[in-house]
C-alpha cells in the first residue's frame, strides 16, 4: 500500500525561524534536485515543504534528516499529507 499524499513532497518541522530557504535548499539539494521549497514562517512553528523532482530523492531526505539537527534543533522530516 502506497502511503497517502504526494511521495515527492517532504514536511519539514522543527526548525527555527533563523532557518530560511537558502539553508534548507542547500540541505535537502544534497539529496536530489529541488523542485520546489515553500517555508511558512512563524516564528516558533516555522516548518516547510520541500519537493523533489523524484521520489527516490525525497525518500533518501527523509531517512537521513527526519531527527538530524540543524541550528541546535531537532527536524521532524515526513511525508507531506
């Protein structure tokens, strides 16, 4: 069974609003191309979308980041809904 949503899409929490997109394009690009990185900035409940151009990318994201840190904080990487 495949899970819900967009595979390509990642969720990204956790972060705080010192982080802006050129950081986190430069984290998730070593992972595969970037297709596109959406930020929601507010303040404390910072979080992102970030999609790959391929789902093997956006797998590969989220296994290596989904609890790595980043300015001192925990990322919460998942499959966007």
């Amino acid at each position: 069974m495949r899970p819900r949503g967009n595979t390509r899409t990642l969720y990204v929490g956790g972060f705080g609003s010192s982080v802006g997109v050129p950081a986190l394009r430069a984290l998730f690009a070593r992972f595969g191309e970037v297709e596109d990185l959406r930020l929601v900035d507010r303040g404390e409940a910072s979080f992102a979308y970030v999609t790959f151009t391929a789902e093997s990318h956006a797998c590969a994201a989220r296994q290596q980041l989904d609890g790595a840190r980043l300015a001192g904080r925990v990322l919460r990487v998942e499959l966007a809904q």
